[in-house]
C-alpha cells in the first residue's frame, strides 16, 4: 500500500503562484511514477504534470512553461509549482502513485483545492 497525502492549494489572484506538495509513504519501492492530475467542477479528472523515477517529465499542454514538476526520491515527496496562474486553474489537484509492475496499481491522494480568482 501506498499512501498520499498532498497540501499547499488554496485561493490566489490569476498570475500568481502557488505550490503543492505531496508526501507518499508506505511500500514507495514498488512506485515508478508520481503526478499531478486535476478535477474542474462538472469535467472529468486530467492529467496535469507527471514524473517517472528516472526523471522523465510529462506536462499536459495547457500547463507548459508555466508549472513545474519536480521530484525528491530521498525525501519521497513530489511537488507541482504552479505560475502565471489562470481562473481555469481551478480545481481540485490530486497526487498520483503508479505502480512499477502490471497492472500499474494507481494510488490516488485526498485531493487539495486550488482557487483561481479572475
């Protein structure tokens, strides 16, 4: 088992920035991946930035040059910077754990709130 548990969202301006954090603990050997995806209000989650334990990087195309992914394996922590932030922004950002080995388990965190006013 893996647990997540992320922190940092909260309400900020349009062009500001925020950063999340998240925390794993458990069995972290068996995971390979770590991301960040997003639930909007009436749409389905996204895949917002993901990083593999090799240091492969991943970013959906709405969030390029200005989010950063980033990934302490000493610590097992990964963190999303978030700038230039737009009320589109907004959402609930999830942590993300991907198993190493098929079928690839996902973990998923509690979710943190990220608020974009316009």
């Amino acid at each position: 088992q893996v647990q997540l548990v992320e922190s940092g969202g909260g309400l900020v301006q349009a062009g500001g920035s925020l950063r999340l954090s998240c925390a794993t603990s458990g069995s972290i050997f068996s995971i390979n991946v770590l991301g960040w995806y997003r639930q909007a209000p009436g749409k389905q989650r996204e895949l917002v930035a993901r990083i593999t334990s090799g240091g492969s990087i991943n970013y959906a195309d709405s969030v390029k040059g200005r989010f950063t992914i980033s990934r302490d394996n000493a610590k097992n922590t990964v963190a999303l910077q978030m700038n230039s932030l737009k009320p589109e922004d907004t959402g609930v950002y999830y942590c993300n754990a991907e198993a190493r080995v098929v079928p690839r388990r996902q973990y998923w965190g509690q979710g943190t709130q990220v608020t974009v006013s316009s």
